[in-house]
C-alpha cells in the first residue's frame, strides 16, 4: 500500500543496516526499491533483496533471512504500522495488520475534512499554466473543449499537490485570421448584430470566418485585402479599430459564457493586442545585439541551424508581428507580473516545433527563467467521421455539443422515470453531459489523437464519466439513510474486497501527487473508474447499511463515506460534478 511503503521503506533499510553494518547507507537506499505481491498470499508489501547481491556480497535469500529477523526486531516497542515480516525467498515480505491498518486509512480519511488527497508534493513551487487560448474569430469546439479540460485539471491537481498556481489565458485578439472575419463582415454584414440576428455573439462572429472562407475559394485576391485590413489596424485607423473592437466584444462575451457553463476560470486574461509590441521590441533589441539578422526584404529572422533546427521568421518585412513575436512578448511579461519557477503551455502537440523556437529565442535573448518553460502537448481530437476544420465550418461547436450531450442525458433521466422536478432533472442532465465530457477528453494521456464519441461517453456503464457519477450517487443515497460515524474501531476481521478498497484508498494521494507532477489527468481517471469498480463489487456482493454485526456495519459505512470522500475529491480534480441523486 503505497501509504505506508515510504514508513516501511525506511524500516527495511534500517534492518539492512543493522545485519549488515558494513553496507554504504547511499547505497542501501538506492538499492531497496518496493513491490506490490501479487498472491496476497504472500503479504501486502515485497522488498527484493536481488539487488543486495553485489552490494552486500551475499546471496539473496540469506540477506531476506537476515533483514526479516532484524525487521521483527525493529517493531518491538516502536510506534510503527502493525504487521509482521517475513523472507519469502530472496524477499522481505511485510503481512499488515489488516484490521488496524484498515480503521488508520479510514480514519485518516474521515477526519481529513474532504482535503484527503492534497500532499506537499509541489509545495513551494510557483506555477503558471497557460491554457484554451482562443482566437476572437470563432467559438470555442470541441479542440478547444479537451485544452480546457486538460489545462483545468492540470491546474487543480497541481494545487491539490501543493504548488502555487496562477491559471491564465491568452485572448488571440489581432492577426491576419481575425481580419479576415473583419473583411467578410464589411462585406456582407450591412450592420447586422448578435441581437438582431438571434444569435449567441461568437457564433455570429464564427459565421463571418466560415463565409470569409467561402468567399475566398471565389475570389483569392481578397487575402490581400485582408493584410490590409491588418496593417491599418496597426498603423491605429479608427474605423478599422471601432469595427474590431465591436466584433472582439461579441467573440469574448460568447466565449465567457461557454466557460462559466463548463467550469473554466483564469486568474489572469491577456489579450494579444497589449502584448504583441513588447514582443517585436525584444526583437528589434536582439537584432541590435547581433543575436538576429534581417534580409535585404527586411524580414527579421534567427538562424537556429545550430541546434538541429531551421530558420524562423520573426518580424514580417511590413513590420507585422507573428504568433511568436507575441509569445516572446507574453512570457516576459508573465515572468514581469508573477514571477514563476515553471511556465506550463497547454497547446497542441502540432505546435512543437513552435514552441521549441520560442524557447530557444527566450535563452537567446537573455533570460534565464527560459530553461523553466514547458510545452504540455496533447493530441487532437476528432470526430469518428474524420477531422474538424474551421475555415469549412466543419468544426463541432462546444456549446452545441453540450447541448446535445444535455438532451441525450434528459432522455435517460426520464426513462428511468426520475423527471419528477423538471428544473432539478435539466440541472442533473447538464452534470451528467460535462461529466461524460470532461472525463471521456481527460482518460486518454494528453499525448494521444483520440476520437470523442458522444454516444459512448454519455454510457451509465463501462469506464465513462456518468458511470462514476452513478457510484457516487449510490454511496450518497445509502449514507443519506444510515450515516457514518465520524470515526471507526477496527473490525474484527476484512473481507478480501474491503481490503481491496483499502489498498486504493490509501493510494490515492500518491496517485494524485503523480498526476500532478506529470501533468497528466489519466492517471486519476484511471484510478478513479478502478476505485468505482471495486466498491461496485463490494457493495453488490456484501451487506453494509444492513450488516447484521454493528461492528461491521459501522466499519463499512465509514469504509463508504472514506470512498465517497475520495470519489468527490478526485472528481472535483477533473472538473466533474459529483451528484448525489442520479
């Protein structure tokens, strides 16, 4: 059980040093490393003694002789977890107390105030982590919907791990694709609005990216209308600005309402357009300094052939900016607002080699805080039908994904014939559609294409958001009839499942410590739906609110309460609501 391997670990190394004084401490601890024992059978917790060989020059089975003796030794009169050792073979085999062990985990869960799961892992650490990223041409859809997801876990995890963090967001405000939406409206808007077409405002805004898209297929000449466009919002013309503020104002209050509906929050916004300048004056400073050249066109470039990469572009020759001239300009002024010991970017993994370039530029030009710059990438997400594009407005709107999530949800609720309140039954069917979403995006590892398949995630069965929100619940209902006690003794004895349970509860801080610090969700889906799963067998196969011993009854109703807690918390991690009632 990973909660007590380190007290154990300790132990066992303890006992190496005593049967064998001679051994380099360094050594010792480098060498012991820690087993789960697949027969248990054969004990809760396993220590090889293999690698021991060389270091101790003994064989294996006599060192696991040696250090079980000293182990047995060590527990006498020492305040250390109940159990016994014993060498099976060449390893040093830890059988726990099942019963005390059990009631300790139990406990320490029930007293914990619904924090159990949070560590000090990361504590200490200053953590910005960057995510969703939208452009103010279009709505956010489903590519956008698994950054979400992806940055908003990661960020909670990271808190529940100790660290600091400062979640923020970069508003893409300006460039060539947001003038493009621009021209199409001059073109053909005649001064329509969100209001007066009833439409949600970046959804109106998205329809004039998909037409701009139409019209150019026509006619390509209008691209160079569009840079225009762009270089007369840079040189400040007042009615190129007016119309960009108008249409930016719609996108943004579109956006921000998609977020509220799906649990997304910053502490800080930065928008493109305040931050693209300090960018292309840190360009224009290297070029000055020789870490850049610029071409008889006038293009600004780095040359990083040096590194195993290529040539990057960095100033436009018309003096525009370029995504990473921005980026250069963003992360100076994060470091400038909060000063960060790492910055997490939480973008696709098809901008690699973007990111690789921008790190490289940031160590060029001086800063040493570069080295601390991580790229979160993940895989895209697409449809079973093939890949989403914006331009073609192929793309699966967010808002109306959820929508339909929601109705497919509303159809179950009623079937089982639990629509009784119709406001309370719309409320479960919109946690059951963001649960089947965020957890369908979040239990495959962020590096992975992945295809969403709504049918599939919005199951009551099988690994699915809705299928932990139903164990939830059930634990609810049960504890809503017969509460458990605020403390538990430990039981006479446990039944294999019980100790099953056990065994994953104490886990489940190391597991979210790991998440955290490998920026990776999964971990706790996947452990979440195998915790799920053995407290279904559980409760299927034994009596709890009805046991017939009140020593029984009372252990596996706290048992219950310690596995509610944990689902809530973990759920809570993955930006899942946890429902009482299903």
């Amino acid at each position: 059980m990973k909660h007590y391997w380190s007290t154990w670990k300790g132990i066992v190394a303890g006992a190496v040093q005593e049967a064998f004084p001679d051994a380099d401490p360094q050594q010792v601890e480098q060498a012991l490393s820690v087993e789960t024992p697949p027969d248990t059978g054969k004990g809760d917790i396993a220590f090889p003694m293999f690698p021991f060989a060389k270091v101790l020059r003994a064989n294996p089975q006599a060192i696991a002789q040696a250090v079980a003796m000293e182990v047995e030794k060590a527990q006498v009169g020492r305040d250390i977890p109940g159990g016994r050792a014993e060498a099976l073979g060449p390893y040093v085999n830890i059988f726990l107390d099942r019963p005390s062990v059990g009631a300790q985990v139990v406990n320490d869960v029930l007293s914990s105030l619904g924090a159990y799961g949070n560590s000090d892992a990361l504590e200490g650490q200053r953590i910005t982590i960057e995510f969703s990223c939208p452009n103010t041409n279009k709505p956010l859809h489903l590519g956008h919907l698994r950054n979400d997801a992806l940055g908003e876990s990661v960020a909670r995890l990271l808190r529940a791990a100790g660290a600091t963090v400062r979640r923020v967001n970069l508003i893409n405000d300006r460039g060539i694709h947001i003038c493009k939406s621009m021209l199409a409206y001059q073109e053909f808007g005649e001064g329509a609005t969100p209001e007066s077409e009833g439409k949600k405002s970046d959804h109106f805004v998205g329809d004039y990216y998909v037409r701009y898209a139409q019209w150019e297929k026509k006619d390509p000449s209008v691209e160079e209308r569009a840079r225009e466009l762009l270089q007369a919002w840079e040189k400040g013309d007042s009615q190129v600005h007016e119309l960009w503020l108008a249409m930016n104002r719609w996108a943004i209050e579109g956006i921000e309402k998609t977020y509220e509906r799906t649990g997304i929050s910053f502490d800080q916004v930065y928008y493109e357009s305040e931050t693209y300048t300090q960018g292309r004056d840190e360009i224009l400073r290297g070029l000055e300094k020789g870490l850049f050249s610029r071409d008889e066109k006038g293009t600004v470039w780095v040359d990083l052939t040096d590194i195993g990469l290529d040539k990057k572009v960095l100033l436009r020759a018309d003096g525009t900016s370029l995504y990473l001239t921005q980026d250069i300009g963003t992360a100076i002024q994060r470091q400038q607002d909060w000063s960060f010991d790492q910055l997490v970017y939480v973008v696709a993994s098809e901008q690699r080699y973007h990111f690789q370039v921008l790190f490289e530029v940031l160590r060029r030009l001086g800063y040493p805080w570069a080295e601390n710059l991580h790229h979160l990438a993940y895989g895209m997400v697409n449809l079973p039908e093939g890949k989403m594009k914006s331009r073609e407005g192929t793309v699966v709107d967010a808002d109306d994904l959820i929508d339909e999530l929601a109705s497919l949800a509303l159809e179950e609720i009623r079937k089982k014939g639990r629509d009784e309140d119709q406001e309370d039954s719309l409320r479960r069917a919109e946690a059951i559609a963001l649960g089947a979403l965020h957890y369908y995006l979040l239990q495959t590892g962020p590096v992975k294409d992945m295809i969403f398949n709504p049918q599939e995630s919005l199951a009551f069965t099988g690994n699915t958001g809705p299928y932990l929100q139903y164990v939830g619940a059930r634990v609810s209902s049960m504890l809503r009839k017969e509460a458990a006690p605020p403390q538990v003794e430990p039981p006479r004895e446990l039944v294999e499942e019980e100790w099953q349970l056990l065994h994953r509860i104490a886990g489940y801080p190391q597991v979210v410590a790991e998440a955290a610090q490998g920026f990776n969700p999964s971990l706790l889906a996947g452990y979440l739906y195998e915790t799920a799963k053995t407290f279904s067998r559980f409760y299927h196969d034994h009596p709890i609110a009805v046991a017939e011993d009140p020593q029984v009854r009372t252990f596996r109703l706290g048992l219950s309460r310690s596995v509610m807690q944990v689902m809530q918390h973990g759920l809570g991690l993955l930006n899942i609501p946890f429902l009482e009632v299903m």
